[in-house]
C-alpha cells in the first residue's frame, strides 16, 4: 500500500504534468503546422473593439445565456469555482500575497467552492442523460465529467473535513511540504500518509493525475481554443 | 469501401485541415447548445438534424483516421470507419444543412458547421456521390467562361428583348443602351442572374442613376460551392474576376444572390476593383440621391428577410432597412435583431435540387413560416433568388398569405422621374 501511495503521489504526478504539458505543446504545434484558412469566417455584424468581445465572449458566453441561462449559469459558476480551486492549489505550493488581496485561508470559500464545483458537475452529468446533449454524447463526455466528479468529491471532502468540522491531521503546511517537495524533485509524502484518511488524498490526486493526462487529448483543449476560435468569429 | 477511394477520400478530409478547421474538430464538447439555433432542428427536433449532431459525422471520421485516439482507443470517441455507410450519413449530414451559420452565433466556440460540412461536400465530390444536378450546374457555369465567346452575340440578341421592358421602368436618354455590355473602365460590373427579373429592375435603377455600368455575360450564382467543390467554385469565380479585369471596372456588384456576393467578397483575394451587392448599391444611390423613389405605393405591413450569406455571413443588413424605410412607413422587423432571425430553408444548394428537396426544404422551415407570420405583414420582401424562391414555396405550402418580392424590383417600381 505505500509503495501504491508513492507510486500515485510521486512518479504519476511527475509522469502525468510531463504529458499534460509536451501534450498540449504537440496539439498546439500540430494546429499552428497546418495552412491557414484563406478566407474570413466572422459573423456580422460587426462589433468592435473586437478584442474586448472576443473576451466577452469566451469569459461571459452572453451567446449561451440568450440560448440557455440556466445552464450559463452552471458554467459561470463552474468555471469560476475552478479558477478559485486552481488559486487554493497554487497556494498550497505557496502562499503569494496577491491572491491574498481578500484575506482567507486556504481554501478561498471554506469549503462552499467544492460544493459548488461539485453540483454543477451533477448538473453536467445528468444533463447528458436527459437532453438533447444525450444523443451528441460519446464516451469521452461521461469519462471527463466522472474523473472530475471523483477528484473534486474526495477533495472537497479533505477540505470540509477541516473546515467544516475541525479535523485537525494534514493541514495546509502539511499539504504545501508535499507539494514543495515535488517541485524541488525531492518528493517527501511522510506529511500526508500518515492519516487514516490520506487514502481520500491519494484517490484525489489518482483521478486528478488521470484527468490531467487525458486533457490534451480530450476536448478540454477548448481551454486553449476557445479564444482563438472566438477570435476567428468576431474577425 | 474500395481502398483507393478510401485513401482518395482521406487525402481530400486532410487537404482540408487548416488550423481553423482542426481547432473546430477538436473543440466541441456536445453541450448542445447549438440545438437552439438551427432551424431544421427546431422545425423537426430529430437528434441527426442538430449542427453538432452533423459535425460529429465529419468529427468521428476525424479521429478514427488523424487522432491517436482512433487507433488505440476509437470507442473513446465513437470514431467511425469510413465505408459505404459513413458516406450516406456524410451525405445526409451535409445536405440537410443549409450553411446559413446561425449555429456559430450560439455556439461558445464559434464552430462554423458549415465549413465542416464542407469537408463532407467534398468527400461525396470525390466518391462521385454529390447531388449530380449541381456538379451538372456548375460544369455548365464553367464551359460558359471557357467558350463565352460562342455565346456572347446569342446573350446581347436575347438582351435586346427584354430592353422595352427596362425603359418602360426608366426611360433612357436617345443613344444610350438601356443594357450595356462590354463597356471599357465601366464604374459597374453587374453580375446577374439568368433570367429577365434580375437584369430589367436592375437595369433601371442604374440608368435612373445615370451609372456608368455593363452588363457580365456571366450569372452570378455558384454552383460550386453550393457542391462544395473548391475548384469549380474558383473557375466560376474567376469568370467574373477575369471580366472584371478585362473591363477594368472599379466595382462589381451581385445581384441578389447571397451565395454569389459571400463567394465574391469573401473568396476572391485582394483585387482592383470592390464587390458590393446590388442592395448596398441602391442604398448608396438614395443616400447620394442619385435616385428618388415614391413612397407607400406598395401598401401594407412590410416584413425583410435577410438572407443568411449576405446578412449574418456578409454583413449587409443596414443597407436593405435603409431602402425599406425609404420605400414604406410600414416596416417591421421579424426580430430585434437581424442576426437572429431564421435560415429560410433553402441555402446549400437545397432550392437547386428543386423537388428532390421540396418535402424536407418545407418542414425544415416550419419556424421560418412561423417568424413571417407573427409578423402579420401582408408582404415579404428579400434580397437573395434563392430565398425568394423557398419563401414562395413556403408560402403556399404554409399559407402565409404574403406577397413575397424582390427588394431590388421593389425600388425599380418606386423610381420618380424627377431628381
């Protein structure tokens, strides 16, 4: 079991960050190789400044608010309870003083961020069973939705535990000395093992690692295309 | 499936990625929003008829045969082979499709479904499996450029047939030809259709106008890219681009027909002369007051359809307002905004195909029918032939007891003599 647990919290992590990255690097570079378009595909009329809409665009979707709202609202507050999870895991390496702009502990939200990021995830899911998104769906849609599912339940519940109900073992510091270790390629996994429920953490970061390796070849690479494409429509 | 076809095939899918096009494969994540959007869809919500839905058979072909994915994981991503099968899927995928791109107004992506259906066009073009009545059409556009001077004098007699009629419209000065033709450094190439309602209110507005114009031997429409082949629609276009030079005119401006104009705008490169349609043209004449027209002589609530290729896809949509309002005091829109109003029905070269199409070109427009209703409007105007002609169809067929015209004959019929 400790040779498990080193396996998934050192070698995966490391393996899994080097195919995220040269991945998306390989995409990206693979789409540049390719011949431009000759031809305009922007959609009129024309509104300008046209940078300023494309980010209006990618970062409001004020196109799916007028088409759907409810589900605008699931994305909005799903993609804002990510970039809050990404600003807590960062200062879990460490603590830099402009996130701390509104003073908090770590995690921003106590708690109520991985709530959120988690209804919208049902929401997500189950809207892939019951709407026209049923039949669009293959099984990349279900896989993607299930590995976030499972990575933010079982890190959600590490931060309720503490959070919610002052569960004192693997605290922030223990949490940033393991994370630290990492990037200073000398792992040191003693601080979060030693709980009876570091196996939530493992689990957390087995299907976080596994998500992270599939993104560039999923269509998570929308993260990546999505101004470039809204770019192309605003001309 | 023959396996030189297959790889023929292939080769015309991958001569067809572009950055743009790579980055619409592998963006969609099949939230569906788009079902919102497409008017086949909303008239007959059957799960193949929405963009996404269409995509995803170019889509799935895209990563059983240029992703990892497909070769060591395929059911990953449902990728498909492609055989006999997949061909008839591609074929109704593409042609259940009007490209009118109301899609990519609702998408967060931008996916344009029609250039991806443009990679299923030219793969039926390659298996010999396309709408053979278009490739006929647009074989019969391009032998008309290549042996145009076969037919020149017979086009200039049957113009000379339809001159009564032009100057019944707008009585021409003595000397002056009611419809030029290869006239030198004309300001105007006009670029029609083949028929005599596009040359005759046309003709009249530009002699109303005393514009220094010529008639092209050439119809505008392209057949080629209804077929979605790259080489017949350039070799159609290059017709009107070689006259244009030939005359070095300073503009060339498309009659109604929104295929033409977006070809010709959008596909033909930096050159000499500007494109414009004849709607943007006859708004510029009544700003300039180069033309009066009369006022409420056509009576009762006026409604405008924007015709997908030049509204949502070529931007002219102030300019047909502009002359409607110059024309009626009872216009109203069918939206608030033009970009949202519905496809007709009729683009992608559904109207050419004629019967073979009517049954589904009729259902798949039911919201479109729906939309000109609400409007309670006694006449439906538009600026493109090919709407025209399913806004007719969808006229009798949905009893929307319209009067459906053409803008262009519209300001032809309000011209004053006095300016």
């Amino acid at each position: 079991m400790d040779t498990l647990n080193y396996i998934i919290l050192v070698p995966m992590v490391y393996i899994s960050f080097a195919v995220f990255a040269s991945g998306i690097v390989y995409k990206v570079v693979s789409i540049l190789k390719k011949p431009a378009l000759p031809i305009p595909l922007k959609i009129f009329p024309e509104k300008k400044p046209v940078w300023l809409h494309v980010l209006k665009d990618t970062f409001l979707m004020p196109m799916v608010f007028k088409a759907k709202p409810v589900m605008w609202f699931f994305l909005i507050v799903f993609h804002l309870s990510v970039f809050f999870l990404i600003i807590g895991h960062i200062e879990l390496v460490h603590v830099f003083s402009i996130f701390q702009i509104i003073e908090h502990e770590i995690f921003l939200g106590k708690g109520f961020v991985g709530l959120a990021l988690l209804i919208c995830l049902i929401y997500f899911l189950f809207r892939r069973f019951s709407s026209e998104a049923r039949n669009l769906s293959v099984p990349e849609d279900y896989l993607l939705l299930i590995l976030l599912l499972l990575t933010v339940i079982l890190g959600s519940e590490l931060d309720w535990a503490r959070t919610w109900f002052d569960f004192g073992e693997m605290t922030p510091g223990e949490y940033q000395t393991y994370l630290t270790s990492l990037l200073v390629l000398k792992p040191d996994i003693s601080e979060v093992t030693y709980s009876g429920h570091s196996f939530m953490l493992v689990f957390h970061v087995f299907f976080a690692n596994l998500f992270i390796m599939f993104f560039p070849f999923s269509k998570m690479m929308h993260a990546i295309f999505t101004i470039p494409l809204n770019k192309i429509r605003r001309g | 499936m023959d396996i030189e076809l297959r790889k023929n095939l292939l080769e015309a899918f991958e001569g067809k990625l572009t950055k743009t096009i790579s980055m619409y494969l592998e963006t969609c994540s099949r939230c569906g929003i788009c079902t919102t959007s497409c008017h086949v869809f909303n008239s007959m919500p059957r799960p193949e008829y929405s963009p996404a839905a269409r995509a995803e058979v170019v889509r799935r072909l895209y990563k059983k045969y240029f992703k990892l994915q497909g070769k060591i994981l395929p059911s990953l991503g449902e990728a498909k082979t492609l055989d006999d099968t997949a061909l008839d899927d591609l074929n109704r995928a593409a042609y259940s499709c009007t490209g009118c791109r109301r899609c990519m107004t609702h998408c967060p992506f931008g996916i344009d479904t029609q250039q991806i259906m443009s990679i299923a066009k030219l793969m039926l073009v390659v298996a010999h499996a396309e709408p053979e009545i278009l490739s006929m059409l647009a074989d019969v556009s391009i032998s008309k450029g290549e042996s145009i001077d076969l037919i020149k004098q017979g086009f200039i007699d049957g113009l000379k047939r339809l001159e009564d009629e032009v100057i019944e419209k707008w009585k021409i000065e003595a000397g002056q030809i009611p419809i030029p033709t290869e006239v030198k450094d004309a300001d105007i190439l006009y670029v029609a259709l083949a028929g005599a309602h596009s040359i005759i209110p046309a003709a009249a507005v530009f002699n109303a106008a005393q514009e220094n114009w010529t008639l092209s031997f050439f119809e505008a429409v392209n057949f080629g890219a209804f077929v979605g082949d790259p080489s017949k629609t350039k070799l159609i276009m290059d017709r009107i681009i070689n006259e244009a030079k030939r005359l070095n005119v300073k503009e060339v401006c498309i009659c109604e027909c929104g295929t033409a104009f977006r070809v010709l705008k959008q596909m033909s490169g930096k050159q000499s002369f500007k494109v414009s349609s004849i709607t943007q043209v006859h708004a510029r004449y009544i700003r300039e007051k180069r033309i009066k027209v009369e006022k409420n002589i056509f009576k009762g609530t006026i409604t405008y359809h924007d015709p997908c290729q030049m509204a949502r896809n070529g931007g002219v949509m102030d300019e047909p307002r502009y002359i409607l309002n110059h024309l009626t005091d009872n216009f109203t829109d069918m939206s608030k905004k033009p970009e949202d109003n519905w496809c007709c029905g009729g683009g992608g070269g559904l109207v050419a195909l004629g019967d073979d199409t009517h049954d589904f070109r009729m259902k798949s427009a039911k919201v479109k029918a729906d939309q000109v209703k609400a409007t309670h409007s006694s006449m439906l105007v538009t600026a493109c032939e090919n709407c025209h002609s399913q806004l007719s169809d969808l006229n009798k067929y949905y009893k929307m007891d319209v009067d459906v015209k053409f803008l262009t004959s519209m300001v032809a019929d309000s011209l004053i003599k006095d300016v």
